[in-house]
C-alpha cells in the first residue's frame, strides 16, 4: 500500500538558496522542453518524444553549466512530469500543460538518493547535504520518491512516499443500518442522516478584514521592491493559516465519519456550476467539498469501509418520504411541513436521508424504514412526462 508522508524541513542559508537553485532549474527545464516539444508541433506537424527530451537536456547541459550545478535526477523527473501531463491532455483531455511560474509552490522531485536518520532528525537530499527535518510521524516501508516543494509563504516542506508491506483490506459488508447520508451545505457544512449538523467554519471570512489592509498596502507598492516581497508574504501566510485550518477540520471530520460508519452516502455536487452564482461563489469555493469527498474515499480504502456518491439530480430536500414533492419551496425555507402526510421536515436532515435511501434504492419503499429488495423508491413528479 501506497502511503505519503509530509514534513517540514528547516534547512540553513547556504542550502536554502541551493534548494532555490534546484526549483529554478527544475522550472526552467520544465517550460523549455514545453516550449520546445509546442515549437516542434507547429513547425513539423510532429511532436516530440520524451527519450528525444532526454538527449537534448544532456546538450543543454553543455550549453548552459549552471544546470550542471544543481541534482540532475530532478531535471529528469521534469521531462516525466511533463510527458504525463501531455498524456493527460491527448487521453483524457485535461487542458494543454501550462508555463510554471516563480511564483507560488515550487517542487522537485528525487526518485532516489535521498536518506533518513531518525535518531537525530536529519534528511539527506543529494548535493544538498543533511538537513533538519521535524519527524512527526515515523513510517515502515520502502521510499519510493521524495518530493521537496516550497510553499509561497517561504517555508519548506518534504514528501516521503513509501510502500508498505500492509495489503488493501477486504471491504466490510455494506448494510443500510451501518450507513449514514450527509448532505454538503453553506449554512451548515454537513448534516448527517442522523440529525448531526457541522456548521460551517467559513475560514477565509474571518481573515477578510486583515486580507483587504494586505492587499491594499500591496496595490500601493512598487513591483520587485523589497516592501512588495515582504507584504506578499504576509498575504501568504494569511492564506496559507486558512488553508491549514480547513486542512484540520476536514481531516477530522472525515476520520471521524469513517470510523462511526461503514458506508457514507453523498452527493454528486456540480462544483464549477455552482460557482456561477456571484452571491455564493465565495463561500463556495472555500468550502473544500471536493477536498472531503478525496479525503473520505481514501481513507475508507485503506480501512475497508465504503464511500457511495449518488447522482446530483436524485436526492432532493423537496422529496418527502410519502412520495410528495414540494414546488413551492425555496432556498430561504429552511423547514417545511408535508400536506400529504403532516410530516415537519428540516429540508438539511431530509436531503441527507433521501442521499442515503437513494443510496440503496434496493431497500427504500418510500416509508421510514428500509426494506426488501426489488422494491424501487417513490417516483419524482418532476421526470414524469
């Protein structure tokens, strides 16, 4: 199994400006053989293989000896880096690879080289020496790959891949007893099936007043001044604080969820389109829904359990379990109480319970409690022609 390991590395002033030098020549590497493999299409209708990237750097080696300076097996790791996002895009048409930039995360990559002493919290990175590491976590397993990165804020991380010798555990019987729905929301971040509601931290919201004196004072600088670096910066490790508390919230959440339940039950959520509203996009996008989501299905993978995500058009807060649907009711009504059957709903709760019985639309038979299999869930007047 497949498990990666991040730390945090406090490396002195000579290394730092290497490990600088390194991401630099990583990055030019990078967007000249982008640049080169583009070229080599529109002049020869052809591209460019990566074994033919591979000689060219050995020539550009000679033509430029700085490059020479730095660890060549992260250099090689570019043209691979490279080589799998034209993959990406010919296959499964991700977007065309992009230029990096200087600004924000840099990384490299070592395939091998790169040692761990325990004892005395130090790394060896190749050409770059020992360096002191925070050892938080201790791992058993074979390194892999190692990747150094730096994030905007200046600060330097490391991350360790390693295979153990642990095997995918078998999946645990899925039961709809065993099962909980959860609902993904603004006002509240998750409402379970249960009844159990998370409220929404709203992370950046609080930072905002401090984000908009940074941002001013930036706007005001001079660009490549010393001012401008140092207050950008500051913007990010105010971004950075956000992201590590969102980080937090959602890993516990999600560990929380997947050692209660055997199976969590959510929604297919159209991220990007719902983006498009100019009142909500913020808070959208904050949210790190789609974060949750990776989070819960790789860690029920390494623990068995089971992750179900239904359509984004099956469960409905307006659905009631009798069968009736509600036309009337809008984004502001946040209960509501069914004329069929005199039922009080909380539209959150019902939306959960209705993604957990579409879930295993097997069992649901449009009452309360589940039942045999073979019978189907009620029928949405809204696809009847």
């Amino acid at each position: 199994m497949l498990k990666a390991y991040r730390y945090r590395i406090y490396p002195t002033e000579e290394q730092a400006a290497f490990l600088n030098c390194q991401f630099g020549s990583v990055r030019y590497v990078y967007n000249w053989a982008l640049a080169l493999a583009t070229t080599t299409y529109q002049t020869q209708g052809q591209g460019i293989t990566r074994f033919q990237l591979d000689k060219r750097l050995t020539a550009l080696k000679q033509e430029l000896p700085w490059l020479g300076e730095v660890a060549s097996q992260p250099l090689q790791q570019a043209l691979v880096h490279l080589d799998k996002a034209f993959t990406r895009f010919f296959r499964e048409k991700k977007g065309y690879p992009r230029f990096k930039s200087k600004h924000g995360i840099q990384s490299a990559r070592y395939p091998q080289g790169v040692k761990m002493d325990w004892e005395n919290g130090v790394l060896y990175i190749p050409k770059a020496g020992w360096m002191r590491v925070i050892l938080s976590r201790q791992f058993v397993g074979a390194i892999k790959t190692v990747a150094l990165s730096r994030v905007p804020s200046g600060k330097f991380f490391v991350s360790v891949l390693v295979e153990d010798e642990n095997q995918v555990p078998a999946g645990v019987p899925e039961t709809f007893e065993r099962a909980v729905g959860g609902d993904l929301g603004l006002h509240d971040f998750l409402v379970l099936s249960t009844g159990e509601k998370y409220p929404h931290p709203q992370w950046l919201e609080r930072e905002r007043y401090r984000l908009k004196i940074l941002q001013r004072r930036l706007a005001q600088t001079t660009k490549g001044s010393k001012h401008r670096a140092k207050l950008r910066r500051q913007i990010a490790r105010l971004y950075e604080r956000v992201a590590n508390r969102r980080q937090d919230f959602l890993r516990k959440l999600s560990t929380d969820l997947i050692r209660r339940f055997d199976t969590v039950c959510l929604e297919d959520l159209n991220v990007a389109g719902m983006t498009h509203n100019r009142s909500l996009s913020r808070r959208i996008a904050q949210s790190g829904w789609a974060e949750f989501r990776r989070q819960l299905e790789y860690k029920a993978q390494w623990t068995g359990k089971h992750v179900r995500v239904i359509g984004r058009f099956d469960p409905s807060s307006r659905l009631c379990a009798c069968g009736y649907y509600n036309h009337q009711l809008t984004l502001a009504d946040r209960e509501w109480t069914c004329p069929q059957c005199g039922r009080h709903h909380d539209r959150d709760v019902l939306a959960a319970n209705n993604i957990k019985h579409f879930a295993f639309a097997e069992h649901y038979t449009g009452r309360d409690t589940p039942s045999g299999p073979g019978e189907r869930p009620p029928v949405d007047e809204r696809r009847q022609p």
